[in-house]
C-alpha cells in the first residue's frame, strides 16, 4: 500500500505488527492498543521506533498519558462511511497536542485525503483505486475552507468579514 506523505509518496520505514507476532529486533513497528496495554513494559523498553494503532472505537484519552512515547499514532478508517477517526485526530492535535506523525490507515481514498489533512493528519496509507501519484493532486483542489480545523487556516466567512471592514474604515477603493 502507497504511503503519501508531505504531499508525496514515500519509502514506509514502518512495520504493523499483528497481536502475537514477534517483533522485529530493528525498525520501527505499529502494535494495536490492546498489545501496548498487555505489553506496555517489554514495549516501552524498545530501541527502536514505536508507534500504536487505534481503531475508530478506541478513544484518544486511552493513550494520552504516553503520547510522548509514540513516534506515530495510526488511526484506523475501518470503511468510507465511518468517520470517527477524524474526530480523534483533531482530539490528538487539538486537546492532547499531539505532535508526531498521525497516519490514516485503512480505507483511506483520494476523496478523503484533504479532509483528512484539515484534521491534522500528515501520512496516509492510501488505499484508493486512483493511482496513489493523481490522488496527491486531491491536496491542491480546495483553496477556500468554510469551517475553521486543526490546520488553523481562515475561514472563508473570516476573510470575508477582513474585506468588508476594510470597506467600512474607507481603506479600500
């Protein structure tokens, strides 16, 4: 799976790693919640990258105590029409200040991606059936936002009410 990252698509320098499975001795691997919990110690311990998984039933404030121990954070879209994972990214970058990679896995497609950024993830597993190299075009098709997100850029109704200020104190025309 092509992983789209910074705009592009990059070499993945990361391995998931299934409950049960050894883990490597180098590299850096994604363990599931239920595995960090079981195996906190051992894991902690690592000299190697970690980073954990959470599915979109799993809430962010079960990890939020060990965010610093977490070089990326994957949150899981199980299918199209689940969307709980935005909310926890924004939740992750907002309230908890999470600032490591945060990485959309699973159902990820092209239509997604830019949605998926304004929320405050920066890498994506894209699973998609457009080529991974047109869906990185997706990031460059909105350049107006109506909602504010944890990408912090100005809504369009905070642009329109600069212009019209500038109107009203006669600095414009």
């Amino acid at each position: 799976m092509p992983l789209i990252k910074d705009r592009r698509i990059v070499a993945d320098d990361w391995r998931h790693v299934a409950d049960g499975e050894a883990l490597p001795a180098e590299g850096g691997v994604i363990v599931s919640l239920a595995r960090w919990q079981a195996e906190r110690d051992s894991l902690d311990g690592r000299n190697a990258p970690l980073g954990i998984r959470l599915k979109s039933d799993e809430r962010p404030d079960s990890i939020a105590a060990d965010l610093d121990r977490f070089g990326l954070v994957a949150l899981e879209f199980p299918g199209f029409k689940d969307g709980r994972a935005y909310s926890t990214a924004r939740l992750l970058r907002e309230r908890y200040r999470y600032t490591g990679e945060l990485r959309a896995v699973g159902e990820v497609l092209r239509d997604q991606l830019y949605f998926m950024l304004r929320c405050g993830f920066d890498a994506f597993e894209y699973s998609g059936a457009t080529a991974a190299q047109e869906a990185v075009a997706a990031f460059d098709e909105m350049s107006v936002v109506y909602q504010t997100a944890a990408d912090r850029r100005r809504s369009a109704a905070a642009t329109r009410s600069d212009r019209s200020s500038a109107f009203l104190n006669g600095t414009c025309g």
